[in-house]
C-alpha cells in the first residue's frame, strides 16, 4: 500500500518482495566488494570489465523486478482509484530509466 506523509510516498512491501529485493542487493553488493579488492589486487583490466558488466546487468534484473511490481501494485491500485497522473509519473521514470 503506498502511502504519502510530508509529499514523500512510501511503500509497504510484502515479506516476500521485500525479501527478494534485499537479497538481488546483497548479492549486489558483494559483487561491487568483489570488483574493489580486484582492482584493490591490480587485476587486469579485461577481467573487471566484465565483473562490472555482471554488476550492471544484475542492477538491470533488480530495476526489472522493481519495476514489475510497482505496476502490478502502485500504478494499477492508482488508476483503479481513479488517480490517472500516475501513469504520467511512470511514463517519466520510464524515460529517465531509458537514458
């Protein structure tokens, strides 16, 4: 359920998308150490290239499955209500994600 206090909106997640979430960001995370101790370690170049590209892509599958579930809950529970600027809202974060 989104809620707004101050003009900020909130969200409350279910255990188990905020579960999967948190977990894409740990596994993020330690991908990010991991890239650190190998520059850290003078690995070569080509090698953390493509660990940062596993980085970026597992951002990407993060933003995915964001995405995915503010439409399914957010964007949809807002048009039901009636509340139509979401849709410009998500078309401008659309945009901003395609840059």
């Amino acid at each position: 359920m989104e809620k707004e206090c101050c003009f900020k909106k909130t969200k409350e997640r279910s255990e188990k998308e905020y579960k999967s979430l948190i977990n894409r960001l740990n596994r993020i995370e330690g991908q990010i150490r991991g890239i650190k101790g190998m520059v850290e370690r003078n690995a070569y170049c080509t090698d953390i290239l493509i660990q940062v590209a596993a980085a970026n892509a597992a951002l990407n599958a993060f933003n995915k499955e964001l995405l995915a579930n503010h439409i399914k809950t957010c964007v949809a529970d807002d048009i039901r209500s009636g509340k139509d600027e979401t849709v410009d809202e998500l078309v401008a974060t659309l945009q901003k994600l395609m840059k």
